[in-house]
C-alpha cells in the first residue's frame, strides 16, 4: 500500500471515491466535495488549500482515502481552537500551516475515513493516521486535526497517539413516532403546549410552509436560496463562502439528498432553510429570511426536519452546532468528537492537560442539559450511525 496526496479531488474519478464506504453520507460524496473545490467555496482566500489522503493498492487502485485540507486559519471548523493558535504564536511558534480532516463549513459527525468494503478498514485506517503524524512532521507544520468523526475512529485514533477533545451538539432521535403529534405526547404537558404554540403561530401570521428535494428547483428557485443564504451572513457579518454556482450544482448532482423549506407570506418567499439527507440521518444546514415572524425559525428549521424524518424513516436529526435553545424542542445533548496531534511536544503536553480538564467538564456539562428535555421520560443520547 502506499499514500499519496491530492490537491484537487477533480483529478480523482468520482467512481473510485464515492466507491469508498458505504455511501450513507451526503458529504463525502465526491459530488459535493468537488463543487466546493470547482466553485472557489474551498479556496487560498478563505483559508482552505485541498490536500486529500488517497491510498493505494500495489496496481495503483484506490482503496481507501480521507478528505483533508492544509488551513491557514481557523474558520469553518467549528472545533475551535483559536486559544491554541494564540498561544502556540505568543511562544512563538507559526500555528498555521496546519493539517485537517474534515468537512469544510459542517460540523456534523460523519465518516472521515473511507475505505472500500473489499478491504481491512483498521489496517487502511491505521496507515492513514500514521501518514498524517509524518506528513506534518516532514513538513514542519504544527499539527493535524480530525474533527467530527464517528466515536470508534476517535478512539483508534487516541491509541495510534492523538489526543481526544469533546463537544457537545443536540440531536434529535426517531423513537418510532407515527407522526408529529405521536412526537408531541412523549413531552410534558407544558412543552407539548409551547411547541404547538409555535407551530400555530407561524399558521396565525399567514406564513404557509412548502417542502421540496433539490432535483425540483429550478434556477430562480435556487437564487432565491441563495439570496436567504446571504441574508444571515449580512446580518451577522460574517464572510459566505458558498456561492450560487455550488449550490446549482449540488441541485443536479444530489438534489434527491437536499431538501429545501420555503416559507412564504403573502403569496411571496420570505425564509428557507437547507438540509441534507442521509440514508438515516437529515442534516439541518443554512437558513436565511427577508422578514421576522414569531416562531418561523423553529418551525422551518427544527419542527419541519422532524416531521420530515418521521414520515420518511430517518432515524436523527442533526440540526447544526450550538444553540441550547434546541433541547427544550426535543433536541438530545450528545457528545461530539476530534483528535488533535502536535509536533511541539512542551505545547502538545500543555494542551493534553488541557484536555483531560476539559473533558469531564464537557461531559458533565452534557449530562446536566438533560434536564432542560421536554420529554415525559428520560432519553438517551442518539446512537452513533455506523
């Protein structure tokens, strides 16, 4: 076997990829990989040079692989460690180059080894992590970072000598509810009334909801999205890294695994929100309005993805990083994952003692926000997809 390294996954067929794993995750796929690559969503000026890991059989056949990126910032990740970089520069030290594993802009767990089913996933798995200690070392950057993976890959990890950090997300679980109301009488009397209020007042304001998969939009339809996408970064300042030609795209390429809320007043779009569609799970991604109405976020954010995976089988709901808000609307506190390793060892055994303070704190943390659930009984954190 041997390792090689790619700088545009264009120059891999996306047969060889997306026949790596088990194509449960939309965002592996080489489809919505390459167009952030094609479409300068991963790019220098934001911060992301592409520099995937491809494994190979001694005929040259690709069989196994892991997305990654050499970073110059800290944006995008969502495991932030911003504090490390800081002090890693006051010692005087250069942070950045650093090596992640990774999906740019989506802090969800998924896969972030791929390895075909034809062959051994913990010897491919091991020659990856190992590549990727030598890799940083021979070129002198300061260290690697596989954010969100699944928890079994994070522990192979630790024994091949990473470091392990928590977080903390809330995920929504599928107890075979018959429908949204089924979903509702699992809560206490008084969340199931504030939930509903919700719902009903989204109705009240004349907002009507509409559902649809990427392969039904047309071209007006998707500049709409994008102008909602827009609109949240021009509210927050924050720098969109997506563009309209990505998103066209991702429609035509996997519009079956996006789906797409419209909201709409007066017989006008004002609000959308963009998921992503898993063979289990559905991903809650973007949002973005034109006008505020009470409860609409909610409602087209979390309460439509619920209802979505009820009616079509799928078992979780992530709906993105942060926000406590989620768990009062049945939102599990679950433990999240990343490995970190470091080639300054004096900085690498101050960050490892700051990780085994952090660690218990985190999953204390996690355990108290049980209590803030709305259910009538008490629930256990979703089960990691395979």
């Amino acid at each position: 076997m041997q390792i090689e390294t790619c700088d545009a996954l264009a120059n891999v067929a996306a047969s060889d990829w997306n026949a790596l794993g088990d194509g449960s995750n939309p965002f592996v796929r080489h489809e919505f990989l390459c167009a952030l690559e094609t479409h300068g969503c991963v790019a220098p000026e934001h911060g992301w040079h592409p520099y995937h890991l491809l494994l190979k059989d001694d005929d040259e056949n690709l069989i196994a692989a892991a997305p990654a990126y050499i970073k110059t910032n800290s944006y995008g990740e969502f495991v932030f460690d911003f504090a490390w970089a800081e002090a890693y520069e006051r010692s005087g030290g250069n942070y950045y180059p650093k090596l992640i594993f990774a999906i740019p802009f989506t802090p969800a767990t998924g896969p972030r080894l791929l390895v075909r089913e034809d062959h051994d996933y913990a010897e491919c798995a091991g020659a990856i992590f190992n590549a990727a200690m030598a890799i940083v070392k021979q070129h002198k950057w300061s260290s690697v970072h596989w954010l969100f993976p699944f928890k079994d890959d994070a522990e192979s990890m630790a024994a091949a000598g990473y470091m392990l950090r928590t977080g903390c997300q809330y995920i929504w679980s599928n107890d075979n509810y018959r429908d949204f109301n089924d979903f509702l009488s699992r809560c206490t009397s008084k969340k199931r009334k504030n939930l509903k209020r919700e719902r009903k007042r989204v109705a009240e304001q004349g907002v009507s909801l509409e559902v649809m998969h990427g392969n039904e939009l047309n071209a007006r339809d998707w500049q709409q999205v994008m102008g909602f996408y827009l609109d949240t970064f021009n509210r927050k300042w924050g720098t969109p890294t997506l563009n309209h030609k990505f998103f066209l795209e991702i429609g035509q390429t996997m519009g079956e695994q996006i789906i797409i809320v419209f909201a709409s007043h007066n017989e006008e779009r004002v609000a959308c929100s963009v998921m992503f569609k898993g063979s289990d799970t559905l991903y809650g991604r973007y949002w973005g309005c034109k006008e505020e109405f009470h409860s609409l976020h909610f409602e087209a954010c979390y309460y439509q993805g619920i209802d979505y995976c009820i009616k079509h089988g799928l078992s979780r709901f992530e709906p993105g990083a942060q926000g406590e808000h989620k768990i009062g609307r049945g939102f599990v506190p679950t433990l999240t994952w990343s490995t970190h390793f470091l080639t300054h060892e004096a900085f690498s055994n101050a960050v490892q003692n700051f990780l085994e303070q952090e660690r218990p704190m985190m999953q204390q943390r996690c355990e108290e926000l049980h209590a803030l659930l709305p259910f009538k009984e008490r629930q256990n954190p979703p089960t990691t997809p395979d």
